[in-house]
C-alpha cells in the first residue's frame, strides 16, 4: 500500500486528509483552483480538450495559470506552481507539442489525464511529461482517472503516479460500464500490491461530498479523495447559480440523477467515445425525451433557450449525493468542515470498536 504520507512529500503545501478538486472544464477556473490550495488541497484547473495549434483553450489556459501564480504568491513553493492541470484527451493530437510547454513554463504540480479513446493514448504523452520532468528539474506529477480495473492496470503501466480512481456515483462523464467506489477501490489497491506498484498513489472520487464519504473511501484503500459535485456549491466556483440552487435543492440522487450519453446529446457536445457516458440531474430535456419528443425537437428547444440567455435547459452534472449537499459555502469552510468532520468520525468509530 502506498504511504499514506506520500502525497504530502509529493505537494508540501497539503494537509491530511489529502483532498482535490475535479478539474471541471469550464467550472474549475484559476478562482476556484487557488481557493483549494489555499485551504490545504490541491487545487485542479479544468484544462480542455483541444490541443491544436490553432485551439483558444491553451492560450486561456496560460492566462489562467498566470492569475492563479498571482493568487498564490503568499505560499511557499520552491520551484512548482502548487495547481494543478486536468485534460480530456479522447483527441490528443497537439497536445505533446503544445500543451506540455504550457504546462512547464509554469511548472505546475500535477498534469491529470482523463477519458482517452484508446489505452494507448496515454502513453506518449505520459513519456514526454516524464521525459520534460526530468531534462528540466520539473517537481510534476502525473495523475491519470480511471474506471475500471483494466483502465486502472494500464495506467500503473504508462507509469502513473496518482490513480483517480472515479466510482459511478460521480456526477459528469464516466465509464459507462463501472463500480462504485465501495467496490472499486479495494480490488484497484488489491491489483496495486499484485503489481508491486506500492509507489502509485490513490484518490478516490465519485459520491463523496463531506467527512464521512472521506474516512470511507480512506478505509477502502484510498490515500485521499477528490470531490467534484461538492466543489460546484462554493462561492469561489463560477457555475452558474441556477445550478448551484439545484444541485442544494436535489435529494435522492440515485433517483434524480441518471447516467446517460442523452445529456450531451441534448447539447450537442455527444463527443465522448462510447465507453463513456455521464450522470447529471434529470432535466426537462431528458424528460421530454423519455415522454416521447424527438431529438431534433429537444435539441431545438435547448438552442432556443441558450439563445434567450435561459439556464434550465442547460445540463447539470452532478453526482448521487446531492441529497447531502445542503449549503452554498467557501472553499475554506468546505474543506475544514471535512477535517474535522473526518476526525470526528474517527473517533466515532473507535469509540464503537471498544
């Protein structure tokens, strides 16, 4: 099992429990990121998903991680910038060239790798960060998400060093065929210590959005958690509050939430290799849909209500516990709410086991 400290040698700044962020395209800017690290974690810049020369996403990219240094002059860091980057990479054409220099020129501390096409998507890239780490004193490490076991087996190969192993019960895009956590994280530590990759590190991540779901995925096998659906209900988080409102007012998640490719079909953003799909709260989009109107039909209505500056035909991604999620709150209340929400629970349980 990988030393439950490592993490912390790895980013200094870190408290334990280790915790992150999900690096949300287009909800996990620098604002939100900064606030993290600020409060002990590790904060994640959702990064993109197109790596060409001509792409706008790297070039905001660069101003973000140049407002997040600005943010984040108070911390000590000797080399690295303590922020981290997550990438879609079902096409990652571009994205040695252009994106790794981006990246280094910053020196950030993490690189995350989500959603490829095929296994072998990764491995080039992992080898040129790897490669880019060593010419140049480069502190980077490297975190690849995963949702299955052979996803997970793959990744230790290509030489990951984190493993964010992703549980159905996470709200965005996923595997379309996986487990929760409750079972996933066990038989993905059980394959570390068959492999003698005792070195990698594991997040945990789907379904946790306070203190108790930290010390159970801790007790799973995990060395620490990334939360994605709680981060979206922080006043440093830009999503829109329509959806923050609700996300705070949804229960029952796994009857108001569902896993579907529908969701971005209904946007027109059904991109995603069909090994993925995604969960978010059920909308009148997929409602409609499921009474019978067309998809041209609901796709029309979508456009028609963006057009008008309308949000509730806009996808919200969120996870299975949004019935726990009870208050829009900041960064640094969230995650010292879940230090001492974790010890608590603890001693809770020690006191159960006497």
């Amino acid at each position: 099992m990988a030393s439950p400290k490592s993490l912390q040698q790895w980013f200094r700044h870190t408290f334990t429990p280790f915790i992150a962020n999900a690096p949300m395209f287009g909800s996990a800017d620098y604002h939100l990121a900064s606030a993290v690290t600020k409060a002990g974690g590790l904060g994640f810049i959702g990064g993109g998903f197109d790596f060409t020369t001509e792409t706008t996403q790297l070039t905001k990219l660069n101003e973000q991680l140049g407002k997040a240094r600005s943010e984040l002059g108070s911390i000590p860091s000797l080399t690295s910038l303590p922020i981290g980057v997550g990438f879609i990479t079902f096409n990652p054409t571009g994205f040695i060239q252009n994106a790794i220099p981006v990246l280094q020129s910053h020196r950030v501390a993490g690189i995350w790798l989500s959603f490829p096409k095929s296994d072998e998507d990764h491995l080039l890239i992992i080898e040129a960060i790897k490669k880019a780490r060593a010419e140049g004193d480069w502190d980077v490490r490297v975190f690849v998400q995963v949702g299955t076991i052979q996803s997970a087996r793959v990744a230790v190969q290509q030489g990951a060093d984190v493993l964010v192993v992703q549980g159905s019960d996470a709200g965005g895009h996923q595997w379309a065929q996986g487990a929760s956590l409750i079972s996933l994280l066990p038989e993905v530590r059980d394959m570390l210590h068959e492999m003698g990759a005792s070195d990698v590190a594991v997040l945990g991540a789907g379904g946790i959005v306070d203190g108790r779901g930290c010390v159970a995925a801790l007790g799973l096998g995990a060395d620490g958690v990334v939360m994605g659906t709680r981060f979206l209900v922080t006043t440093e988080c830009p999503t829109p509050s329509t959806f923050k409102h609700a996300i705070i007012s949804g229960s029952d998640g796994g009857v108001s939430t569902v896993k579907s490719t529908r969701h971005d079909v209904f946007q027109s953003t059904d991109v995603f290799p069909r090994q993925y799909d995604g969960r978010a709260i059920i909308g009148i989009s997929y409602s409609e849909s499921q009474l019978g109107a067309s998809d041209d039909d609901v796709i029309q209505r979508y456009k028609e209500a963006v057009a008008n500056g309308e949000d509730h035909r806009r996808t919200v991604w969120a996870g299975t516990s949004i019935g726990s999620i009870k208050e829009l709150v900041s960064v640094s209340d969230l995650i010292q709410g879940i230090h001492q929400e974790v010890r608590s629970t603890l001693a809770s349980l020690s006191q159960k086991m006497q």
